[in-house]
C-alpha cells in the first residue's frame, strides 16, 4: 500500500496518538449517530465544531511496518494541511501577528464584515473575513483573508465508518486515495477574492493579507527569493503559518507581493507534454 492522506486533527484533536475509543465517539458524531457535537479548541466563547465531519487537517501517513500490518498507519509525512479555516484561529495567533506587523499597538477585530451588496436585492454578496483596526474609530485597519485547503479525491465517510468499529492500534489507514486540492485552493477560490478585494483595498488606502498554511504557500511556489517586509512595496501581507509537530498553530513567515505577484503565484502552473496527454486522453476516450 503506497501512502495516504487521512485524518491529522478531528475535532481539534491529534489523531494519530488517539485512542480506539475517543476515535469511535468522533465517527458516531461524524457519521450523525451521536448528535453531541464536540466544542471547537481553536475558535473563542466556547462554540461546537461547524465543520462537517470534524477534519481540522489531513496528513500524509506511510503504512506500518511493524507485523507486515501495511492496513494500520507507521510513520506521518510532512506537515499538517488545514482543511478547515476555523483552524487558524487558535490563540489568535494570526491578527496578534497581523497587528505586530503593521505596528498596532491595540487590536480592534470585526468578523465578516460585508464588502459587496447584490444590486437586485442591496443585501450583501460577499465578506472580508476579519478586518483589524488600531482603534474602535477604525481610522487604519486591514483585511484579512483566511484560505484552509480542499482535498480532491473521495470524502472521509468510509473512513468513519471503518473506525466507528476499529479497535486495534495504531489506526488503520486511510480507505482512500485522496489529496490537497492546491488549483481549486488557489487559482479558483482565493485568486478571484483577491482580485475583487485587493483593488479596492488598494483606492482606500490600506491593504488585505491573507493567511495560509506552508504546504498551500510551498505548493504556490514559497517564499521569494528576496522576501520584502515592506508593507508599502505591495497590495498584500502574505502570513504563512504551519501546524507544529506539537499540533500547535505557529508563524513561520510573511512577506508583502503586489497582486499581480500573488496573481502570478497562485496561476502558476506547467502544461504536461503533450505525449503525456495524448496518453491520458487516450485512456479515458469513450464511444458516444
């Protein structure tokens, strides 16, 4: 069995380490047997997980090793990939770090505050997840962008299902193929929010950054090669945090891009030769 992405953090807990019956409690409220919803860990006042099926996170696991079992999970590869944006909001860690980038002294914080109205009905069509000011009167503030990362591939419910009976350690493997969905993560949902919202940002006077996670920033290309910590050489505060192997949320990079940078980061990506494709068209044509 090659390696696999499956669960890293459900319902804000490590799941490699975790025991037999705690796995079977979370597939029950999973797979909607148990109605209890676990509290969120990560988000303030107390709030049960919204997130279907409780992913915070995937990780890479290699098949054990121990017994010739290659159905149970051995080593963890690479870091933690958040799945669920709620993830970043442990401790505050992003708007304290946003805040000691722009130089605030004091934090002023706002959650989805409207920034678009649909012109048939004047309700609003669109967000800025968090916005920061240095002051309730908000003479200066920033948006902020939060971008968690989509999988592609089949979904997590054989995988509750399997554990809503297993009993043996370590855990079993992930049932399916599956893995970050960089392209739909990047290009298709958070490129078109930038591309909205930066412009405008940008004729009022301030700026939008964005958090995101090192496996989705790496898988954009990474940090530049000279990085700019100048917030007045670009249009965007790219804030790059990871989850540790403690499995907690840290900060481990930021730089400022314009958007057309960013724009060029999360687009960038290389046609296959053509024998590779004509290969794969091949295996998939079928008569009408």
């Amino acid at each position: 069995m090659k390696d696999r992405y499956g669960i890293a953090e459900w319902y804000g807990e490590p799941f490699a380490n975790m025991l037999p019956e705690r796995r079977r409690e979370f597939a029950a409220v999973a797979l909607s047997l148990d109605e209890v919803i676990p509290k969120c860990p990560f988000q303030q006042g107390n709030v049960k997980c919204s997130k279907k099926g409780g992913v915070c996170s995937i990780q890479t696991y290699r098949p054990s090793l121990a017994g010739q079992r290659e159905d149970r999970i051995g080593e963890q590869s690479g870091k933690p990939v958040i799945t669920c944006p709620k993830r970043f909001e442990q401790d505050d860690i992003v708007p304290r770090w946003l805040g000691e980038i722009v130089g605030f002294q004091q934090i002023f914080m706002a959650q989805e505050v409207p920034f678009m109205r649909s012109p048939s009905t004047g309700r609003p069509a669109g967000r800025i997840d968090l916005v920061l000011s240095g002051n309730s009167a908000a003479s200066k503030w920033f948006g902020l962008e939060i971008q968690a990362v989509y999988f592609s591939g089949e979904g997590m419910r054989d995988d509750f299902r399997l554990l809503l009976h297993d009993t043996e350690e370590p855990p079993p493997m992930p049932t399916s193929v599956r893995r970050p969905d960089w392209r739909s993560s990047s290009a298709k949902r958070l490129m078109p929010q930038l591309e909205v919202k930066a412009p405008t940002l940008r004729r009022w006077g301030t700026k939008l950054a964005v958090a995101v996670d090192v496996p989705f920033f790496d898988a954009v290309g990474g940090p530049s090669e000279k990085a700019s910590h100048d917030t007045n050489e670009g249009d965007i505060i790219w804030l790059v945090l990871q989850v540790s192997d403690e499995y907690k949320l840290e900060s481990t990079h930021w730089e400022v891009l314009s958007l057309e940078d960013s724009s060029e980061k999360l687009l960038a990506a290389k046609t296959v030769r053509r024998k590779d494709f004509e290969e794969a068209l091949r295996s998939k044509l079928r008569p009408l």
